[in-house]
C-alpha cells in the first residue's frame, strides 16, 4: 500500500506512444485515475489505451503540444472532467527524425524549430499549464521523457541531443522553482524497442550486443523509472534517472 496511487489523479501527455501507454498502464496498475492525450492521429489508438487500463475513470483527450492554446484547453477540460488537482504529469510527447550529424545542411531552420517546439517548448507549455492544479495537490510530480543522447550527444539528430539535454536542464531549474508543493523528474531512456525512430535492420542486436546488460530497454522499464518517481522516489527532486542498461558507460 505504500506505493499506491489509488485516490491519485496522472496526466500523460502523449500517452497513445510507446513509453506513453506503457507508462499510463503502469500508473493505472498502481491505483491512479489516467487521463492520456492524443493527436487527431492517435485517437482511436489513445481511447482503446484508455478503455484497457484496470481500474475506472480513464478518459482520453485531445491535445496539440506544440499549441499552448491546445495545452490550455486540455487543462480546462481535465478540470471540468477530473477536478482541481493533478498529482502526476508525465511528459511523453516528442518526436525525431534521424539526421546524420556531419550534414548540417539536412537539419534545417524548419526542422529545428520544429523539434524545440515539440520537444522542448511543449513539455515546458504542459508544465506551465499544469502547474495550479499540480499545486493543488499539495503533492505534485512532473516526469519529463528525456534521453541519453542529452548527455552523450549521440542521437538521431544534433537537435534532438540538445532538446533533450535543454530537458535535463528544466528540470533542475522547476525543481528549485516549484519547490516543496511540486517535484520535477526526468527519465533518460537509451536505445528503447518502440517504433519512434526508424532504425535499420540488425541495429538493436548489434545495440544489444554492445550494451552491458546486453539487451535495450522496453517501454515498460522506462515506465518503471517513471513509476518509480512517482512512489519509490519521494525524497528525490530535479534529478535525471537513467535507464539505458549501462549503454552511456
């Protein structure tokens, strides 16, 4: 009983992916109420997570990250729907496109600016929209999906490195801001067997192989770290957890 999040009310923006789903099916296991967010896309997907999680009260809701508008209606909607106050928001949403790091001209304004926006700007528009009812809890946690590319500077594309570094970064700086009502996590996955970045055949056994734990993570041991923040890690705050099998050693 003392991990459980029953009573408990969590938000996963980006819920209908990989990490996302395994996290709010994670979060719903433990006892929590889930609300997952989807992209008109991802609809159909996010309502079927919603109707599979144990327990009762999970809804599915749309939202656009990389709209602040759209992050402040979902906040609207969560309250008239669930009440005042959010006790955990995960930040799921994101998304990459492999670029080679030597060819500065494939990444370009367009794309850049794209990858702040979603990766950055709205995880920190969610946090911003959040953050009242997550006060309102008088026991709030934020879990920010980052990666170890932020630390290594090895990844899909020099920016998808640095957002995900910038995350690391926010982190610490909200845990020190929202200090003591609200706690800031980041989990730093490393290579994790879901469909987000398009990879060619052969390369997470040759991962695998390299990796001292000689496997790569699932979607469900990163929604374990995040799990973890949420019950096992009370006492933690502005900290970046790493779940990568020992691969940035």
């Amino acid at each position: 009983m003392a991990h459980s999040l029953e009573g408990r009310l969590a938000l996963v923006v980006g819920g209908s992916g990989g990490i996302g789903a395994a996290s709010a099916r994670l979060l719903a296991g433990a006892g929590a109420r889930v609300v997952v967010t989807h992209t008109d896309r991802s609809a159909e997907a996010a309502a079927s997570l919603a109707r599979s999680l144990p327990g009762a009260g999970h809804l599915a809701l749309p939202a656009d990250v990389a709209d602040s508008a759209s992050l402040l209606a979902l906040r609207d909607a969560v309250r008239a729907q669930c009440g005042e106050a959010l006790h955990v928001l995960v930040n799921a949403a994101g998304f990459t496109k492999p670029v080679p790091h030597a060819d500065l001209d494939a990444l370009d304004d367009a794309l850049i600016d794209r990858m702040f926006a979603v990766n950055w700007r709205g995880q920190f528009a969610a946090i911003r929209a959040f953050a009242p009812m997550l006060k309102a809890s008088g026991n709030g946690l934020i879990v920010s999906i980052s990666s170890i590319s932020g630390q290594t500077g090895i990844g899909s594309s020099i920016a998808y490195c640095a957002v995900k570094a910038g995350i690391d970064v926010m982190t610490k700086s909200l845990a020190r801001a929202l200090a003591p009502e609200i706690r800031v996590m980041s989990v730093a996955p490393g290579v994790v067997d879901t469909g987000f970045v398009g990879r060619p055949a052969g390369f997470n056994a040759k991962t695998a192989a390299a990796t001292p734990l000689r496997r790569i993570a699932t979607a469900e041991d990163v929604g374990e770290a995040v799990l973890a923040c949420a019950t096992s890690l009370r006492f933690s705050t502005g900290a970046t957890v790493v779940v990568d099998g020992g691969r940035s050693l």
